[in-house]
C-alpha cells in the first residue's frame, strides 16, 4: 500500500463524522435489500445463478450482440458513436455540443461519466454541467466525485449539506431534510428547463430491440432524457442484455439490490428521438459506446468483474467500505478512484493499470460479504486476490509488481512449512504456546505497521493446538447449518384463493403494492369517474390540467371536465400542477403503471405536475413485470415509462424525502368492468 493511501484510511478512521453516515447508511441498505429479496417470487440464488450465466454468456459473445445493438439503435433513428477510450469519449461528446453551440448541460447520474472524467472537459471548454441527481449536486457544490456508487453523498451529514447549501446558493441554513430537498428542486428544474443538452448513462442496452433502459428514483433521469432538445447517452459496451426477457431478470434483481425497492420509481425505456407529431422528447438522441479498457479485460484473468451491474450492494456490506468510505479508495498518485469497494478494487486496476490502483486490493478482508451480496455472483475475492497478483500482468510475471518484499518474503516462509504437515502442526503448537504467556494488552502482539493492518489491527490468539488433535479428541463438533428448502411461493407473491376471479386478485394486490407505496387506488364504475376527478381538482382549486387525447382516455371524459370550467391542454408548461394521463397496463406485483409516449401522449403530463392522476382499466392489470414487457406497444413506442410511486430520494441520511424532481403525489382511479 502507498503511503498517501494509508494517510487517507487514518483520515477516515479518526473522522467521528463519517463514521457515523457510513455505518447508518450500511444498516439501512442491508435492512432494505434483505426486505426486498423476500418479495421475490422464487429462490434468490437460483435468480443469482441464472443472471451471472447470462451476464458471461453476453461478455462471452459480445462483439456479436454489440454489432446487433449497434444495428437495432440505428435503426431506430439514434446516432451511435465509439470511444475507444475516455479521450475519445470526451471529443465525441465536446464536438456535438460545439454542433449545438450548448452553453449549459444538464446531466443525471452516470458512473461512466466519473471514469472519463467528462465534467472537467467540459468545464474546460466553457460549458456549464450541473449534476441533477440529489447526491451529486451535493458533491458538485463541494468539488467532489461521488463517495457511492448508488448514493454519491453518503459521507455526509444533514448539517453537513445544511452549511452547504447556504454558503453556496445564498438560502436560510435550515437541517430539514425536506426543506433542503425543496431547495435542490427549484434550482435545478430551472436548469431542465434552460438545458441545451441532456447526458445520462445507460442501465441496460436490451439487443433484440436496440433499447435504452435508464433507472432513477428522482425523475432527474427522465428530465434530462425528455426536455432538451438533444440527449447523450454515455454506455459502456458491457451493459448489453440480449432480450426483454434477460431485461425482466436484471430488473427483478437491481432495484433491489441497490436500493431495497422492487422497481425502482422510473423505470425508461427509449428506442428513438422524438417522432412525428409527438410534443415532448429530444430530436436528437445520441448514444456513445464506451471502451476504455473494458475489451483488454475481456481477455484478461480479470474478465468476471465485467459482470457488475453497478449495484452497490458490495460497497453496502464490505468492512472496509464501511470504515474508510469512497474517498479513501485513490490512485498511487492520490487521485480518487471512480469505483470505490471490492468492485473499484478490482475494476479501477482492471481499467487503469495494476501499477496505479492495484494497493486498493489489499483494503479488503475477503470475508466474502460482497460476494454472498452480488446480485450475479461475481466471485469479488477470488478476483482480489487475483488482483494482489498481479492482475492483468500474472501470466507475464513471476513476482506480483504490488506485494511488498517484506510481505513476499514471510509468504515464501510460509508456504514451506504449510507443505509440511509435521512442520505446520509444531508451528501452530508454538504460536499456542506463545499466545498463552502473553497479555492481551501485550503491545508487541500488534501486527507492525507495513504490513498494512498494524494501524487498527490485533494479532488473532492461535488456537493452542491443531485443528486434526482438537478433531481427534472430540473438541470440536461439525455445526453446518441446515439448509431450507427452495422457496416456491413467498408471502409477497399469494395465490389467488378457491373461487376469487384472478383479475380481481391481480386488481386487489395492485392495490395494495401502491398503498406501500403511498399512493391511493381509488376503484370506481366509468360514471363515477369524472366526479371524482372533478372533486380532486376543485378540492385543489386546479383550473388547468395537462392531458393526454380524448382517444386515450375513457370516452367523454375530457369533454366532461371541460364543461365544468376545467381547461385542458397537451402542450407541456412548467406552471401547470396536475397532468392526467391513462396507463397501457399496470403491474400487480409492484404497483407499476406503464405510460407509452407517442402523439396524443406526451410524458411531460406524467413528470413535470406536482401531481400525477391515472386512470387504468382493471383488465389491464397483469400478474408480473415480464407480461408487460413482452407487449409490442412497449417496445415500439419512441419511449415508455414504468412509474412504480411518486418521485423520491434518500440521498441525505438516508432519509426518504417524496417529490424531487417528478410529482410528489400520485393518484390512481381504477375502472371496473
């Protein structure tokens, strides 16, 4: 380990502050992902089993399934771009901002943005760049990068953002969460609105039809992807699932995983600019296939980390994550590293070099927390050792170039008495024997300093005698764990009882999923309709709503509101609090609704109001998400939106704060046949 990496581990150890957002950020995370994985409706690691085969079956082939998504994007009206490396990727995205003579851009959160470090390039070239997600806007105000994959100011305290927010955009220092959240919303819904251009990453590209799928809990994901005239989308060329199919699976596993939800709140899926006559989205979509090393990892011992989904759920659970955080991860030369934890532990010397990053292998216990929490089953500690020897360099040298010839030398010491059972045995009843003249508090029995744990350590107590003769003598018992039978059938997941319709059942769990949700599901006849709505608005005092056509709404219902002084109009406008919209279909298993964009239907009606209102049809209320994936007005449609709840966050202490930067209420009317 480099001298200025164990400087920042001291830093963080002795910060009271960041001890505190890490270990309350690390339990809820935990909390919630173990929540979550109860509701799946069969066994976790057949699921976890099933999405890595996928995964290495796709990097396995890549260049095929590449050259097919390349087509299907094109072909859908996207311009594709490649970047051979973050140099190329920065030029791609500067020469079409200099085409747009762009002057602000407005940017959601995008971890591949963080490893070609694209907002310094275009702050170079005078380009403004705001971060809309929450946690990174915080970051930004502080000249940092993300301390977390999934939640970018997990270091940080709510006095922390407090004294941020009033020295940097001049407003009263308040510790309200919600307060601070509202703050944040009002200044960045101006930059939406004013944005030339909109740069997000990419989730998943899905290959059989050349579509973007894009996850965000805010709605800033779908605001820079709907309101500039010209959207960027940065992927690395790894993120490819073959079909909508391989989609369903990574969607029932990173939600999740990342945040404890079973959708996450915005689930986009983009196959094209804007078409002809619709009103809303950009007319340009831009998609920029990143490299930057990750084929030299193809061919490398180092290949399996390519599977990552950018969860975060390694960084939740891992010790050392825990009581050093992300900032600590960093270069020899002490530049932070855009992937913190055993995935940045791997992945930063994978595609940067062994040489710069390869020390980070060593902050990790191998406990092999990350990997029992891996939503695909990468083999993290295998990895990390593979990376302590050597990584991408084993099969080219004999001496790992990142082992300290100290260490090198107690290794080889090591590995001659272990080939030795006698040899090993004595040893071990030596170290017993010495372990027990000496006190606890014995300060020679801590590990030295370069060894690398002799900062915070204590050497372990060896056993007093070989495992074989504590065996032998019956001292020690076999405590394997039972192993439960495969779950068919979860409480989050019933059948319908003897008799009930299974529309009625679907309709009545849908209900339910969105009342965990927050969100009321208001049942009714089609006449009961339009007075509930009306009373809705007039309880409000609402007198202009954004609406979809009267063709895609029940018969009659526009002309009803219209007759009762409601104005109604298609045209987004920032100023307007309600948008009333219908729902293709609606998902019983996670309150999901599934809105179509399209002419006569404009998204901006189900993202720029305060509150959303839906009308669904029960008899469009499936079981599952992988039904309503597999209709064809989802895939062909120029974009669709899988709405699961109103927009929220937890990007400050992990509190969860409703309405960001997409409506903060949500209500849905149900029509019964």
């Amino acid at each position: 380990m480099t001298d200025k990496f164990h400087a920042k581990i001291k830093t963080a150890l002795a910060d009271d502050n960041l001890q505190a957002a890490l270990d309350a950020n690390a339990e809820r995370r935990i909390q919630a992902r173990k929540q979550a994985y109860a509701s799946l409706p069969e066994d976790l690691e057949a699921l976890r089993q099933r999405a890595h085969a996928m995964r290495l079956a796709t990097i396995d082939n890549l260049e095929g399934y590449l050259e097919q998504f390349v087509q299907h994007t094109q072909q859908n009206g996207l311009i594709v771009h490649r970047a051979g490396n973050a140099a190329s990727a920065l030029q791609i995205v500067l020469n079409i901002a200099r085409q747009k003579n762009a002057r602000r851009v407005a940017k959601s959160k995008s971890m591949v943005s963080e490893e070609i470090r694209l907002n310094p390039a275009l702050e170079a070239s005078d380009i403004q760049v705001v971060e809309t997600d929450l946690g990174e806007f915080i970051v930004q105000l502080r000249g940092e990068p993300p301390a977390h994959i999934i939640t970018p100011a997990v270091h940080l305290r709510r006095n922390d953002v407090a004294k941020l927010f009033a020295e940097k955009l001049n407003v009263p220092y308040t510790e309200d969460i919600s307060a601070l959240t509202s703050v944040a919303h009002r200044i960045l819904r101006e930059v939406f609105l004013e944005a030339d251009i909109g740069i997000s990453g990419v989730n998943f590209g899905v290959v059989e039809s050349g579509t973007l799928c894009i996850l965000t809990n805010e709605g800033n994901g779908r605001m820079v992807t709907t309101i500039p005239t010209t959207h960027i989308a940065l992927m690395g060329i790894e993120r490819l699932v073959p079909t909508f199919e391989d989609l369903f699976l990574m969607l029932e596993l990173l939600p999740r995983s990342a945040t404890g939800q079973k959708l996450t709140v915005y689930t986009n899926l983009i196959q094209s600019p804007r078409r002809s006559g619709e009103i809303d989205g950009p007319n340009e979509r831009h998609l920029v296939l990143i490299d930057n090393g990750r084929r030299r990892l193809l061919n490398s011992p180092l290949h399996e980390i390519l599977l990552c989904i950018r969860c975060g759920a390694c960084l939740n659970v891992c010790p050392v994550f825990r009581e050093i955080g992300g900032h600590a991860y960093i270069s020899r030369q002490g530049e932070i590293s855009a992937y913190a934890g055993p995935i940045g532990s791997v992945i930063s010397p994978g595609l940067f070099g062994v040489p710069e990053f390869g020390h980070l292998a060593r902050a990790s216990s191998l406990c092999g927390a990350c990997k029992e929490a891996c939503p695909v089953a990468i083999d993290l500690p295998k990895l990390l050792l593979r990376v302590r020897a050597g990584g991408l360099q084993i099969e080219m040298q004999r001496t790992p170039p990142n082992v300290p010839s100290s260490l090198s030398l107690g290794l080889k010491i090591f590995s001659q008495v272990a080939r030795r059972a006698s040899l090993y045995g004595y040893a071990q009843t030596l170290a017993g024997f010495v372990s027990r003249l000496a006190s606890p508090r014995q300060p020679w029995l801590r590990l030295p300093a370069f060894t690398g744990w002799g900062y915070s350590k204590d050497l372990p107590s060896p056993a007093p005698k070989p495992f074989s003769r504590l065996w032998a003598e019956g001292k020690i018992k076999n405590t394997q764990p039972e192993i439960p039978p495969p779950i068919s059938t979860t409480p989050g997941n019933p059948q319908p009882p003897a008799g009930l319709p299974s529309q009625t059942a679907a309709r009545q769990r849908f209900a339910r999923e969105l009342e965990d949700l927050g969100v009321e599901c208001i049942p009714c006849h089609p006449h009961q309709l339009a007075p509930y709505l009306l009373q809705v608005l007039q309880n409000k005092g609402i007198q202009t709503i954004q609406t979809w056509l009267p063709e895609f709404l029940p018969t009659g219902l526009l002309e009803h509101l219209q007759r009762a002084g409601i104005q109604t109009v298609q045209q987004p406008d920032p100023e307007i609090k309600v948008g009333l919209t219908g729902a293709l279909a609606g998902v019983a298993a996670s309150g999901t609704l599934v809105l179509p964009g399209g002419p006569g239907r404009p998204l901006t009606a189900s993202l720029l109001p305060d509150l959303h209102l839906v009308v669904i049809e029960a008899k469009n209320i499936y079981d599952r998400l992988d039904q309503v994936l597999g209709i064809s007005e989802v895939k062909n449609s120029s974009s669709t939106v899988l709405v699961t709840g109103p927009s929220r966050t937890a990007d400050i202490e992990m509190t969860l704060t409703i309405g960001v930067h997409g409506p903060k209420e949500l209500q849905v009317f149900c029509l019964l046949d």
